[in-house]
C-alpha cells in the first residue's frame, strides 16, 4: 500500500510538472515551444481533404490571414469528433491546450487528440 502511495504520488507531481501555461491569445506569438491553454474564438476554417495528410486548420482570433493562431488536426485525429471540426467549432469561444509552434513563422497547435479543442464560456471579448 505504501509502495502504491508513493507511486502516486510521484505520478502526481509529474502531471504536475508538464502542466500548461494559461496564456492570452494576444501573447501566443511569445509562446513558442511551450505547452500552454489558450482560448478564443473560432472564426473559420477549412478541411483540405485533396491535400495530403488531408488536414484540417481551424482561425483562432480572427480570419484567415489574420487569425493569431492555427489549430492543425491531421486525418487521423479529425476521424475521432463525431462532427466536421470545421463547421462544428465555427463562432464558439474555445480553449485550446498543446505546444505552440511556428509555420510560416505563423504560431499553430497540432492537435494530437480531441479532448485538446473544449468549448468554453466566452473569454476576454473573444
């Protein structure tokens, strides 16, 4: 039991630890390789299904060329929501958690499964 304890315990401070970083939309582009929650408006997005890897790329904060951040979902995770994230998230307020990368020296979050794209309350004037 002890043994069970401790273990987690240990476990605990570890999720601990790789805890994300709540951030403003507006800081993103200063998040770089860090993993952070951030949350804003859906504005558009598109499913590029002739492409490969058939992505899909949701506009946060603004359109498209605009928005300050992209939310990529790849086929395999997009086979996962039971509706077109495209459609689905279009005008809701949404908080995104994973790390933040560059693309085009743009700031973008892979989603790497579902449960990182949550509907929340509208945030900060989203």
């Amino acid at each position: 039991m002890k043994q069970t304890s401790l273990f987690l315990i240990g476990l605990l401070c570890s999720i601990a630890s790789f805890a994300q970083t709540e951030i403003k939309l507006e800081d993103i582009s200063k998040h770089v390789g860090d993993s952070v929650k951030v949350c804003g408006k859906i504005y558009g997005g598109i499913f590029l299904e002739r492409v490969k890897d058939t992505p899909t790329f949701l506009n946060v904060g603004g359109t498209y060329p605009n928005n300050p951040l992209t939310v990529v979902i790849w086929a395999d995770v997009r086979k996962t929501f039971e509706e077109k994230p495209e459609e689905f998230y279009k005008d809701k307020a949404v908080c995104i958690f994973g790390k933040v990368t560059l693309y085009k020296d743009k700031p973008q979050i892979v989603l790497y499964n579902k449960n990182q794209l949550v509907i929340s309350p509208m945030v900060g004037g989203q």
